[in-house]
C-alpha cells in the first residue's frame, strides 16, 4: 500500500493513510513525502474520498463501513 500511496502522491493525489498505532519502517518515507499516517478512526474517512483497502483488512473494518455510509469509492 506504501508504494501505491507513493505512485499517487507523485501524480498530485491527495493522499492519506490509516494504521495500527506503531511505527513501521514504511512510515517513514511516506512522511518524508508529506503523507500522513493516522491511527484507524472513523473520521478519517470523509465523504467524497476514494478509499483503497489492502486485502488484510475485512468489511466490517470501521474505516470501511464508515467509508460505505458515506457513499465513498470503495
């Protein structure tokens, strides 16, 4: 997922991310890139996003059915 935010962000995206609350050695070349790493919250997901979703993470994830409510490209 790192790379992929890492492809968006080189074309202009807007990109952020959502992670377990622990630093990981992917971190910190997104941050040296300016893209945030935030803790799993539901309001991180905010209407109109497109929200990408590794295959580790099932549909009963928080980020998710928030990301679902709100009528996001999921």
């Amino acid at each position: 997922m790192s790379s992929l935010a890492l492809v968006l962000n080189k074309k202009g995206l807007k990109v952020q991310g959502s992670d377990v609350d622990k630093e990981l050695f992917t971190q910190i070349i997104l941050e040296q890139e300016s893209i945030k790493i935030l803790s799993f919250n539901i309001n991180n997901i905010q209407k109109d996003m497109i929200v990408i979703v590794g295959n580790y993470f099932q549909d009963k994830h928080i980020e998710i059915e928030r990301a679902q409510e709100l009528g996001c490209k999921v």
